[in-house]
C-alpha cells in the first residue's frame, strides 16, 4: 500500500490592499470632527454618486500589504484611524485591516456607502453609512439591512443637495427609527446647498439630528489629502 504525502499546512496567502493614500488630517465630519487622524483611503468603488468628492480614488492607487499600512498608520502617533474610499468595503481585504487596527489599540471609524454589507465589520469599528439621498443617483444601492445592524455610537450621514433630498432624508431616518441605533447626520452638498438654508429647516421642523459641516473643507478647500 502506498504511503501518503506528508499533510503540509499551505501558509495564509498575505493580505494586501489598493490603497490611494494614507495621510494625517483633521477629522471632517461625524461625531469626532476636530480630532486629528489618519485616513487610509482604499481604492474603487462600485458606486457613482452625482456630487462625489474624492473621484480620484476609484481608480490608480498602489498595493500594499497590510504590515506596511500598520506601520505607516503607527508612524503618525495618532490613536485616531479611518479607513474610507472609494467604497472601501469593496476590498475584502478592507475587513483584514479594520480588525487589524482595532487590535493595534487604535479608535477605528469605517466610512462606507451603506451599500455593502456590513455584518462581518469588527464589532470594536464605528460604523458611519453614507445612505444615499435621490440626488446622487445611486438611492436604489442603499442597503437598508444594514440599518439594523447599527448601535449606540455609529452614525448615519445623510447628504443633501435639495429639499426634495430633505425630506427625502427626514421619512427615511423616521421609518428606520434611525436615532434608536445610531446618530443621524445632516450633512449639505459643499456649493450646492447652503448651510444655513439646512439649518433653518432643520429647525422649523423640530429635528434632533445634528447638522454637519465638512471641516476639512473649510480649513482647506477640495485639496484632495487633507
């Protein structure tokens, strides 16, 4: 009879992810604005929303392997991580890397469209869902399932071009009962819908939701890395 072959163990193939860039900033929006911290922004996305600001990052971009991005991150002594895009959820190496910073000690905060699911993303992550509004032409990729998944310290942005994506975003947040779970966010489209027009409506509407400014753009303009 022969003998078999020696069982070898194959090794776990290395994770590594496209990544556009990685740089130390302020955070811009949510419930951390102000803080400084390292963004790593993953590369591609599978959506195409009509006021999009970081376009460059659906394609180009450089592999790196996820030891290098934790050394990378480390290097700026900040205890702040956001891991965005792009949709980056759309690399499943993304999950690697969140569990990953999150055992490095890091305060890890994933920025996602909402159309992914979000059911295997580190419990110890705060999750922000961008739900898409009717203006940005992606609303039917929202994936409301996610919204159950949500708590207590995970927000969901709502961006607003218009009134229609006003009260748009107001019926959607009350049929979800968002605020059971998860902070909502009110956020206006940088040029398109004027901040304080929001904040008016807002407030004749009673809203307890917290109207947010893009900080990074107000301290920096659309320099992309900032």
């Amino acid at each position: 009879m022969a003998a078999h072959a020696p069982f070898v163990l194959a090794a776990a193939p290395a994770v590594r992810l496209k990544v556009t860039e990685i740089f130390h900033s302020i955070q811009g929006e949510g419930l951390t604005a102000g803080v400084p911290t390292v963004f790593v922004r993953l590369t591609g996305c599978p959506l195409r929303c009509s006021y999009c600001d970081t376009a460059y990052a659906f394609t180009g971009g450089e592999y790196v392997e996820l030891p290098a991005i934790l050394e990378r991150v480390a290097g700026f002594a900040t205890s702040h991580v956001t891991v965005t895009g792009g949709e980056p959820l759309a690399q499943a190496g993304c999950l690697d890397l969140l569990r990953a910073l999150c055992d490095a000690g890091h305060a890890v905060s994933l920025e996602t469209s909402g159309a992914l699911d979000v059911a295997a993303v580190d419990p110890r992550v705060v999750r922000v869902l961008d739900l898409k509004t009717p203006s940005s032409g992606e609303c039917a990729r929202n994936l409301y399932a996610n919204l159950d998944l949500l708590r207590v310290g995970d927000q969901v942005k709502f961006v607003l071009a218009d009134r229609a994506d006003y009260d748009w975003a107001v019926a959607t947040a009350a049929q979800y009962d968002i605020t059971r779970r998860a902070c909502v966010l009110f956020s206006p489209v940088h040029g398109r819908l004027d901040a304080a027009v929001l904040a008016d409506w807002m407030l004749a509407d009673r809203l307890s939701y917290r109207l947010q400014l893009q900080l990074h753009k107000l301290l920096w303009g659309e320099a992309p890395g900032r």
